[in-house]
C-alpha cells in the first residue's frame, strides 16, 4: 500500500479506453500512460459537469487548474487494449489546492492495477497565480469527497 488517502466509498467510477499504441515494447501499458488515463476519467467526469476551459462555456468560474503533484504506486500490470476503470475522488479539498485519490481497476473491477494521488492547484489564468476555489466548483466537488477508512 502506499501513503495515498485510502478510498472505499464515495468518489466516482469512469470508464475509460487503453489503446493498443498506450502499450509499451514489452506489451505492457507504459507507466506514463496511467497518469493519462487519470486525466481522461477526470476530465470526461467535470465536462460532464458543464466545466470547459473557455470561461464561457463553462458553467463554473473555476477554469484552470494545474497538476503540482502526481504520486503512483503501480501494482498488477495492464497487458491488453480495452477498457479499465478509474476510480477517483477528493481525499481533501483546501483553499486552493485539491487532492484527488485514485485506483486504476479492471474493467469487473476486481483488480488495482494501479493508485495513488495527485494535487490540482486552481489557478488565477492572468496571473498564474493560486485562487480560491469558487464556491459552485465546491458544491459539485462534494459529489465527489472520499471517504477515508477505518484506522
């Protein structure tokens, strides 16, 4: 296990597609490509929420976010193209920061291939600076809160 924040309930589940050019020289999903397969489930997850980039399509004022912090721990790996499923969520939500908790699983879930837990800091786009998160981006982020297990 790893120091991620554990996650049993809460949180959601995303589909999401290993293609066969994810998978490396040794038919193995290259390590790079879990990041990316985070970062598909969370996006498909928020644009579903009405977020864009564009200030003015999206439905929430918080529009650009930076990943300051990506941790992994890789366990089974996956050897085939298809689907798998990432299982995320906010362990924590600061002021302007955001930790999500991650599992990347199989497909019947029955298996982690991967987990671990990665920090968006919410951005001032003119100044590139941190921002409080808006209080619409916290309200739909409470959907979204893990909940942490049992010491």
């Amino acid at each position: 296990m790893t120091d991620t924040p554990a996650q049993t309930d809460g949180g959601h589940h995303e589909t999401v597609q290993v293609y066969f050019d994810d998978l490396d020289a040794m038919g193995m999903l290259h390590n790079a490509k879990y990041a990316v397969l985070v970062e598909r489930a969370i996006t498909a997850y928020w644009v579903r929420q009405g977020w864009a980039p564009d200030p003015a399509r999206s439905v929430f004022p918080d529009v650009f976010f930076a990943v300051r912090e990506t941790k992994m721990l890789h366990h089974v790996p996956i050897m085939t193209p298809g689907e798998v499923v990432v299982h995320f969520g906010f362990a924590r939500m600061g002021r302007t920061s955001g930790t999500y908790g991650f599992r990347v699983l199989s497909a019947d879930r029955a298996t982690v291939h991967a987990e671990g837990h990665r920090v968006n800091v919410n951005l001032d786009p003119s100044t590139l600076r941190p921002m409080p998160f808006s209080e619409e981006i916290r309200a739909a982020a409470k959907d979204l809160m893990l909940a942490p297990v049992p010491a």
